[in-house]
C-alpha cells in the first residue's frame, strides 16, 4: 500500500480522490489527479506524483506529467 503525494506549480489547485494505492513490488498502478489552473497560474507546468509505501517510508518513488 502507498501513499500518494502530488504537487503542481504555483498557482495550480491539485487534488487526489484517493491518497491510496495498492501495487506489487515493482509492479505499476493507475491513480487519478485533478489539477486546476487558477487565474494568473502559468498554463503549463510539470506536476509531480509521489508514492511512498506505507509500511516502510524509505521506499518511494516519484513522476512527472505534463500540465497543459
């Protein structure tokens, strides 16, 4: 079970439906983000999403996608 984090560039409103995600030891898994662009934020930017497991917080791992 992971944990999920996701950041966005200032200006932009990120939430997560769901904070928790289940996957397999290297295994991969969908997660759902909403991102919105508030008035003034810069139209694109990267966002970034953060797993880390529950059950042992030096494990994580993070990516990126393409706000637009």
């Amino acid at each position: 079970m992971y944990r999920l984090r996701a950041a966005a560039p200032r200006g932009w409103t990120v939430r997560l439906p769901n904070e928790l995600a289940a996957a397999e030891a290297g295994g991969v898994t969908r997660a759902e983000v909403w991102a919105k662009a508030g008035q003034g934020a810069d139209r694109r930017g990267d966002l970034r999403l953060t797993a880390t497991s529950e059950s042992d917080a030096s494990k994580s791992d993070s990516g990126t996608c393409r706000l637009r």
